[in-house]
C-alpha cells in the first residue's frame, strides 16, 4: 500500500561536552531539509527477504522516494518526530538510490529487528 507523507532528512553533527576531552563527542542528527509528499511502501517480512538475502529482517520497514536529489544519514516522519525535543522515532538509511528525478531510501527502525 503506497501512501504519501512528509519526512525530515537528518544529517549527522557531532556535539561536544564542553569538557574539554576530545573523545567526549557523540553522534547528533539535525534536520537538514524537509521533503513533502514523499512516496512511502511498507516493506513485509517476506519481501525483505526476496529483496535483501535475509541477512537482516525488521518488523518497521519502508521503501521513501523522495523528489530531488538529497542526501541523508537518517530520516525521520513529520508526524512522528519532534525536531525540537529530538523525541520519536527516527529510521536508519540503507542502499540510497538516485534517479533522473528522485531519490530512493530504504528505512528501517533499527529496534525491530526480528531476523
């Protein structure tokens, strides 16, 4: 079932402690850009393992295509994230395809994996 939503695109920055130790750093991602009318397909069990191998099933898997050229480390949806508290879910990015026109993700929510 193909629905159509609104995504952030989030990059990765890197935020220090302010305590004056270089390694005290840690991963943050900011919202880059937002897209809207985003093509979103869920992705069953079964057809992750036809398209994938297997390797690596999650319950919350989707394929987004997303108009232009972007580039992203996570993305997130604008009804499910808070790009303020940082709160909600965000899915990580696999296999980012470019089109003529478009670009293609496919998300998944690391915390469901089942396989």
């Amino acid at each position: 079932m193909t629905e159509y939503r609104d995504v952030y695109l989030l990059k990765k920055v890197d935020s220090d402690a302010n305590t004056g130790n270089p390694f005290d750093k840690k991963a943050d991602y900011q919202v880059a850009s937002k897209a809207v009318f985003c093509r979103v397909n869920n992705l069953g069990l079964q057809k992750q393992a036809l398209l994938f191998g297997g390797d690596s099933i999650y319950q919350d898997a989707k394929t987004v295509l997303v108009n232009g050229h972007c580039q992203a480390d996570k993305l997130a949806f604008v009804d499910e994230y808070d790009p303020v508290t940082k709160k909600g879910i965000v899915y990580d990015i696999s296999m980012p395809r470019r089109h003529a026109n478009s670009t293609a993700f496919f998300i998944f929510n690391s915390k469901s994996k089942v396989g």
